[in-house]
C-alpha cells in the first residue's frame, strides 16, 4: 500500500441515537466486526460513557463493558482510549468518575457539568487521535440523544465531538418504542444547521412487520430530510452480545420451564456486570431468572448475589424487600447453593464498613448477611485486575465433579478488602495470580462454608470458565439424583459466533456500499488490500 493512499490518521464514522437504548452499542459493535471481516483495522470509542456494568483491559485497567466487548468483536485488546471517561451512579445524584481506567472522584451531577467537563475536552481528544494513529477507522458512539438541549453547551460525546473529530453521523432511532419518525424529524429540528449536516443517513433499528407497510414512511422521511435511511433492522432476539445496561432486564426472558436448574440472580437497584451469569443462562439444563421481590424467590437450587457499585445500599434494599428472609427460608433446604461475586461477596460477610464513603453516600459501618465468616472494609483504591489461577484442591470435591475443572481466570474490580475473621479458620476458594504475571506474587481468595453450599468471591468471569462451569452444574445435578451432562459450549466460541451472526443480520439489512461511502472507505484495491480514501 503506497503511503499517499492512506490518510495520515483513520477515518472516523459516529453512530448516534434519537434516545438512550435504540441500539447504537448494538449497531457499533455489528459495524466494528463488518470493518474487521472486510480486512480493515478498526476500533471502537465512546468518550464518556455511563455504566455499571464494565470491563477489565489486559493491563488491568476500566472502561465501559460494551467498549470492551466491541473491542472483542474488532479482534483487538481493549484500551482505555477506546473509553477515557466512564461514570459510574453510586446514587441517584452522585457517580464514580474514571479516567483513562482509574478512579478519579467521586462527584456529584452538579459538580461533574461545573468542574470536570470544562477539562474533558483533551482528554477525549488525545485517546481518539491515538487510535486514529493506529487504525483505519475508529467507529465513535455517542450517548443518550444529540438534541438534549439542557446538556448541548458542555457536551463531549455527541455532536460536539463529531464537529472536534470532523466525523460524518449516521442517526439510530428504535421503531418498536413507537414514533421513530417524531423521533427522527424532531431530532434533526432541535440540532443546528451545521450539526444537521453532520447527519448522513438514517437507521431505523427493532422493526417487526412487512417492511412493505413502512416504505410510504420511509420515502416520506427522505422527502421531508433529505437524508436516506440506510437501514432498517428487524427486531433480533437472542443476540446473545453482552448487555451494558441493567435495563436489558427489564425484558429478560420468563424462566424456562423444564430445565433442572433453577438459578435466581438477585437484581438490586445498583447491580453490576451481571453478564457474569451469561454463560449460566446459555446452558440447556439451566433456568436462569433475575428477582427482586421476595415473593419471586421460591427455592431454586442456587441463589446469586452479583457485584453492585453500592454494596451498603443494595444491601438495605435487599433487606427492605424481605429478601434475606427469603434466602435464609430457601437455604433450609438440603443441597440449596448461595454465591456471591464482588458485592454480593461482601453482604455474605458479617460486617462491611466503610469508613470514609468510598463506596457510600455516608461513612459507616453496616451488619451483613451473617453466611460466611468475612469481615469487608473499603479502601481509597480501587483494584482492577485480570487473574488467572485454581480451585484449591480442598475446595474442589464440594464444588464439582470433575478434578481437571481446577483452573479459573476472570478479573477482579472492587475497592473492598476482604478478610477472614481473626478467630475463624481460613476456608479460602482460589489460589490466584495476576494473569500477566502469573510466576509473581499469588494470593488465595474468596471463602467457602464449612459444608460448601455458599461461596463468595471477587473472581468475576468465573462462569466464562467452561469446564469449571460444567463440572459446578454437574455436581448440582448430582446432588439432586440427576445424571451430569457432557461439555457443552465454549463461552469465548459462543460469543464469537454471536458476533458473526450480528454482522450478517446487519449486512443483509444495511446499505454498505453507502456507508463505506460515508465513512470514506473503499472495501479492496487490486493488491486486495483495504484501502482509506481521502473524504
């Protein structure tokens, strides 16, 4: 490739949406593994993104899980330029800033507008060039809506960075929320004309029908704009592309009826990178269902209490709902499992103090659920790292069935330490190590009960282990007199499928050829090289 063929830095598309949730991760992620199928070097950004469900990068940094996962599907590490800003609610008026992977402050909305966003602008601006220096095209979403008007004066992720980036939009809108085309139109209105001109084309996403019946909408639409729908994708469910935000719960799917495990993940209103129990609910033996009611727990075989960004508030919550009363009713009965990841790790512990509101609204100190006998305090720094490691083998014989499921890798993320109690004997889960040092420094983790029925750790990814997850299911099976089922799925094939099958649903219902146009790219030379044209 000669050098006058490619630009000096890589070409920039930005997807943005009419409201929050029409799909832009979605649509980024299927445009991210379209650009690499076609032989191009890309890489995904959000400047600022608000989350609780996020992701470790290899160098054991943090940033918002769909760029993680759209990093996945361009089939490159992630990089905490792909996601320099991300916030993180603690409450309904305060959040954890994290810059470039690292805790900054904690901040409430007032001060974050006032103080943090008129400094933003460079750092956002230096990720993005670094990656345009290293890729063809870096594929930009924005968040929420371009025409909130209330926020457009200090805005860093919508069209103030496509003016900063120069970078062509193409516009999301969700049909099956009803009103795409007020949506639409009345989003254009409330955008000046130089932002207007910014927008090159439409994607109208979750549309369930006869296409046929929209078409009169669709031509009004291109008369009334001037600008082209370049898509319209129907409603895809069972994507199976890890969700970002909780809110995806709201529609989970009804437990299923006839599977042998029945599996209750606690929601509370804070929970947290609860796509840890994705490969859980993939399995075919397994009911997986979220609750957050007491009278919707039952006695399934195990119970789940995830990570949450407000360990002590969910707690509260979990007790205002009378829910440690039901999980202790459901523990009553033999074989019943109880695990807890991150957070949920802490509320099975006796006490969890906080004695300087790192994870809190207020300093203090709270009792736990009393299951296991560990003792949490909060520290200033966070920990963000990726392990690898093994089930101990004293540990092994009451968790699963199968002696080579010992190996496990996943990350940890929390700003809580947690020990075991001065009077009680260690019963620890994991012997680990830092995944990219594994001859260093190891440390045993996590806790486990006398009789082995509950667990906790700070080990998420712990279910993405595929024979460590058979062999835990098997031996729940055997304990309930069934007979255990043979390997069945590898997370990391699955999810690449999954990628696959997203990127041709969108290359059957997109118009590519006009968005390579767009983004300024050309598919193949006659050496079959990518190339980047000049826009």
């Amino acid at each position: 490739m000669n050098s006058n063929e490619v630009q000096p830095e890589g070409a920039v598309l930005m997807l943005q949406g009419t409201a929050s949730d029409v799909g832009k991760s979605v649509i980024t992620t299927a445009l991210c593994r379209i650009f690499k199928q076609d032989g191009f070097r890309v890489a995904p950004f959000k400047s600022q993104n608000m989350a609780l469900n996020s992701y470790v990068t290899p160098d054991g940094l943090e940033i918002g899980r769909a760029q993680g996962v759209q990093a996945e599907a361009c089939g490159i590490p992630a990089v905490t330029d792909m996601n320099p800003i991300l916030i993180k609610p603690t409450g309904d008026m305060h959040s954890q800033v994290v810059v470039h992977g690292r805790p900054l402050s904690h901040m409430s909305a007032a001060a974050y507008r006032s103080e943090f966003l008129p400094t933003a602008k460079p750092v956002v601006l230096d990720a993005l060039e670094r990656l345009r220096s290293r890729f063809d095209i870096v594929v930009m979403e924005g968040a929420g809506s371009p025409a909130e008007i209330n926020l457009k004066d200090r805005d860093i992720v919508n069209m103030n960075l496509a003016g900063w980036a120069d970078a062509p939009v193409l516009l999301v809108a969700d049909i099956d929320r009803g009103g795409v085309f007020a949506f639409l139109v009345g989003t254009l209105e409330l955008l000046t004309p130089s932002e207007r001109a910014r927008v090159q084309g439409f994607i109208i996403n979750k549309f369930r029908g006869d296409l046929a019946l929209l078409k009169p909408g669709l031509d009004w639409l291109k008369e009334r704009t001037g600008i082209p729908v370049l898509g319209v994708l129907p409603f895809l469910p069972d994507l199976e592309i890890e969700a970002e935000d909780s809110v995806v719960l709201d529609s989970y799917p009804a437990a299923a009826a006839g599977r042998h495990i029945d599996i209750a993940v606690i929601r509370y209103p804070r929970i947290s990178n609860f796509t840890d129990f994705d490969p859980l609910g993939a399995e075919e033996d397994v009911s997986l269902r979220y609750v957050s009611r007491a009278e919707e727990l039952g006695i399934p075989d195990v119970i789940i209490l995830p990570g949450s960004k407000n360990t002590i508030a969910d707690l509260g919550f979990l007790r205002d709902q009378g829910l440690d009363k039901a999980i202790a009713l459901a523990m009553q009965k033999p074989g019943t499992r109880l695990v807890g990841i991150c957070g949920g790790y802490q509320m099975l512990g006796r006490s969890i103090t906080d004695p300087e509101a790192y994870d809190s609204a207020v300093a203090g100190q709270t009792e736990g659920l009393g299951w296991l006998p560990v003792d949490t305090v909060f520290q200033a720094e966070k920990r963000t790292t990726r392990v690898s490691g093994y089930v101990l083998p004293d540990q092994l014989h009451s968790l699963c069935t199968d002696e080579s499921a010992m190996w496990v890798e996943g990350y940890e993320i929390h700003m809580g330490d947690t020990r075991w109690c001065e009077e009680c004997s260690p019963r620890p889960l994991f012997e680990l190590s830092d995944a990219s040092s594994p001859s260093d420094k190891r440390w045993l983790e996590g806790a486990i009960s006398e009789d082995g029925t509950v667990m906790g750790t700070y080990l998420h990814g712990v279910f993405e282990n595929d024979i460590w997850r058979r062999a835990w299911l098997n031996a729940i099976r055997v304990k309930k007199g069934l007979e255990p089922v043979d390997f069945t799925f590898y997370a990391a094939e699955r999810k690449e499928r999954a990628f696959d099958r997203l990127a041709a649903a969108a290359r059957e219902h997109l118009n590519l050829e006009r968005i390579y146009e767009i983004a300024g790219l050309r598919k193949q030379s006659s050496d079959g090289m990518p190339k980047v044209s000049g826009k």
